[in-house]
C-alpha cells in the first residue's frame, strides 16, 4: 500500500471530518473503517421500518455550534425543534399529579444549581441527589438517559463540562444519512480494521489485514472502549497515563427500542416526550410518534440498557409493550406491529453508546487530547471538549486534530529545510 501523511483510523463523524480537513490542508491520506459502511455510530437505516429510523445518534444538539445542522438546512431536509421537557411523567403505572410534575421540573433546577455550586470532594453525581420522586425522575432524564450511566457512575466534574446542548433538532431523513451524505466524497478501505500500530520506526506504520501503510501521524478516532479492548496493538505499548485514560472513560449505554404502533395515537402528540419512572431503576423513555409516524421510540440508559442488551432483543421488545400496557391497557398489544432494539454493546468496533468519566477521573480526556510522541492523535466524540457524547462534537474535534497534525507536519517540514540550508 502506498505511503501517505497521516492514517485516519475509523470513518465516523471524527474520521470523515479530519479526512476532509486534511484534503483542504493538501495532505495524503488513507481512511481505514473496520465496518462495512461509513458513519461508525451514525447510522440511519430503512430496513426496519420503510422508513429513515436512526439506529445511533438522532438529535442534532447545540444546533447553533452544530456544523450538521446548516448543512442539513441547505439540503432543504425536513427539520423540526424539540424541546426536551417531559411531557408526560408515569410513577410506574400511574399517571404522576400535576404537582409531581411541577416538583420534577422544579427537582431539574434544584441538580443545576446543586451542581452548579458543589465544591465537596466527592464526585459521584449521586452524591448531590437527595432521594425521592421528583429527584429520581429528573436525575434518571438527566443520568442514564442522557449520559448513559447511572448517577453514582457519572463523574460530576465530567457532567458540568458539558454544554447544555439547547437547541436540539430532529431531521426526518436522519442524522445518519447527514453523515453519510457529508463523508460521501471521502475516499475510505471499508472492512479494514487497523489491527496494529508500529511507532519505533519513522513515523508510523499501520498493519492491516490487506497491507500496511506507513505515514507520518496516525489519528485514532477508535472509542476508548476499543482501545481499552486493545483492539488496535500498539508497538511499543502506550504510555501508561494513556492507556489509564482509556479505561478511565467507559462507554455508556443508550438501548434503543422503537416500536410500530398503528392505528392509534394513545392520546399522544407527535414528539411527546414520555418518561415511567419505575423502581430498580428500570426507567424506560419513549420519544412519541416524531413526524407523525407510527413509532414510539423507546430509551433505556445506563446499567439496564446493559442488562436489556444482554436479555437479548425479544426480551427487551416485550419489556417495553408490557410497560406500555400498564398504562394505555392490554388493547396495545393489539396495535404494535414491527419492533428491534439496538445492539451497540455488540459492536465490537464500539462496543457501547458514548464515553462517561468514571467518578474522579474526569481528567483522562484531556489526557488523551495529548498526542504521543507527536505522531499519534486521538479525536472523536470522547474528546469533544463541551460538546462531548455529541455526533457533531465528534466531527469539530476530527476537524480540530487534523489541523493539529496539518500544522505539526508543516513545522516539521521547516525544520528539514533549515536543517538543509
Ligand atoms: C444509541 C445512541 C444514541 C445517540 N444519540 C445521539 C444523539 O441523539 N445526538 C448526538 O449528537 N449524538 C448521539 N450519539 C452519539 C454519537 O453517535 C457519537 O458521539 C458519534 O457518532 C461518535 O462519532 P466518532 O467518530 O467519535 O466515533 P464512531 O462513530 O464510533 O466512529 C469511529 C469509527 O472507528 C471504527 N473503528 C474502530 N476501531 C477500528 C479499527 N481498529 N480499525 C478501523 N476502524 C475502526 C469504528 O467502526 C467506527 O466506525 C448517540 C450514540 C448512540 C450509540
């Protein structure tokens, strides 16, 4: 395989955007994709319902810093606000009063100012959660719903780096498809895992299963979860703080359930937001019939969407009709037609939803936002600064590191012609 630049590892939102960055700079580059399509965790697909349903990433959050979002505006794509308050809040079967629901949204400001004002050592999110209802429900919408891990596995510190991600759009035809059609012009080997990365030699040298290809810099866009699986052999072996960091952030899970529901709409509105607050944290969410269509997304977060995963996809489908069968009645059942559930714990070239600093070790990012030995660069969304987790962070980091690499490798190039003269 020919030489080139820089290797790009993984041909998600990261790879494409740092590919894409590196062409604008004038360098080589080759993209090496483990799976058999582009887009890593962005993926839209039709096969399960006729329709666009997106398997990974779906909200375009922090639309005013989101560079998917004015790009999905031009294509003239059908684009629609969701604010992301819970419309509809159960206490397992029972409808919460109107005063609950007050007390969860008033228990919502109570985290942000808590959060907000800690100064204790202590860094597990749970720590600052007082018990009861209100306070569950909401740290359940904010914990394993949205950052994929329980509250006393959710590093406090890591929580209020992020940005609050208002406001969020949705796209009809998917945010999956938005990342295909952006990465649709970027060269990429499709079934290529990197298995080995050799950097005692000049440069690096990266070993697949069809060759191997030296460069001058590597960007590893591979989730710490991969890494810390050691997917991708590194010779000679990282240095530890690296290697640390990458088990210092796991991969979340977000467990997806979508159902079919025909021929009713539960008295429901398009875009509703749902949530059963149940006991043993067994929480479910449903994002209600978005677009108008005939499907009520199910969420699950955290250790359950772990064990639901591993229950396997029947188990979780039947988990999430009967949790809708407490509350609209039995009749349900008669309506839900096609079902799945998303598998991204099975993915070995993911293996979970999005990374989460374990508690106290909110450090590790930055950490790997260090390259080693100047040749060997991290991006994706684990290294999105305030936008991490996020599809359209993963793609400003690419875009960040690759500049990184375009100015390291310029600077190198001086010095070989001062050297010269
Ligand atoms: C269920 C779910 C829901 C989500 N919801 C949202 C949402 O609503 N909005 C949002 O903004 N974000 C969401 N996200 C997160 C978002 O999808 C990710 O943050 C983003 O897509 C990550 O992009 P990335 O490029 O960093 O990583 P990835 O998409 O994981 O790309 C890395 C690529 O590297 C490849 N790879 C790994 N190892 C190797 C190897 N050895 N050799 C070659 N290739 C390799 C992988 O196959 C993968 O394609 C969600 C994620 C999940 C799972």
């Amino acid at each position: 395989m020919e030489d080139v630049d820089v290797v790009i590892v993984g041909a998600g939102s990261a790879g494409l955007a740092a590919a894409k960055s590196l062409r604008t700079a004038g360098l080589t580059f080759k993209v090496f994709e483990a799976m058999n399509r582009i887009g890593g965790r962005a993926w839209t697909s039709t096969e399960h319902f006729g329709v666009p349903f997106d398997i990974g990433c779906a909200w375009l959050h922090a639309a005013d810093r989101n560079p998917y979002f004015p790009e999905a505006e031009a294509a003239g794509w059908t684009l629609h606000h969701h604010d992301m308050n819970v419309d509809h809040l159960y206490y397992r079967k029972r409808k919460a009063s109107e005063e609950e629901e007050a007390a969860m949204k008033a228990a919502d400001t109570e985290i942000s100012e808590l959060l907000e004002n800690h100064t204790g050592t202590d860094d597990r999110l749970s720590s600052l959660l007082a018990k009861g209802h209100a306070t569950r429900a909401a740290a359940t919408f904010a914990g394993p719903m949205d950052f994929g891990a329980d509250e006393d596995e959710i590093s406090i510190a890591d929580f209020k780096a992020a940005a609050d991600l208002e406001p969020n759009y949705f796209t009809y035809e998917g945010f999956g498809a938005l990342v295909a059609r952006f990465g649709a012009d970027v060269p990429v080997e499709l079934s290529t895992p990197v298995r080995k990365i050799l950097w005692d030699v000049p440069g690096v040298a990266c070993v697949t299963d069809r060759g191997t290809v030296r460069a001058k810099a590597v960007i590893v866009t591979a989730s710490p979860a991969v890494l810390a699986f050691e997917e991708i052999e590194f010779s000679p072996l990282l240095p530890d703080s690296h290697f640390s960091a990458f088990f210092d952030l796991p991969m979340g899970m977000l467990t997806k359930i979508p159902l079919e529901i025909r021929g009713t709409r539960l008295g429901l509105s398009p875009f509703d937001d749902l949530l059963i607050e149940r006991i043993a944290r067994h929480d479910i969410y449903f994002l209600c019939f978005p677009f108008d269509l005939d499907l009520m997304v199910g969420f699950i977060g955290g250790d359950f969407a772990w064990e639901v995963s591993a229950a396997g996809e029947a188990a979780g489908v039947d988990f999430v009709t009967d949790r809708l069968c407490g509350i609209f009645g039995n009749d349900v059942r008669k309506h839900v037609g096609r079902a799945m559930m998303t598998n991204w714990g099975g993915e070995r070239f993911v293996r979970g939803a999005y990374a989460a600093a374990r508690p106290g070790k909110a450090e590790a990012r930055r950490i790997l936002m260090e390259p080693v030995a100047e040749r060997i660069f991290f991006a994706g969304e684990a290294l999105a600064g305030s936008l991490i987790q996020t599809c359209g962070g993963a793609r400003l980091s690419g875009e960040a590191v690759a500049r990184q690499v375009a100015a390291q490798l310029a600077d190198s190039r001086c010095e070989a012609v001062q050297l010269a003269f």
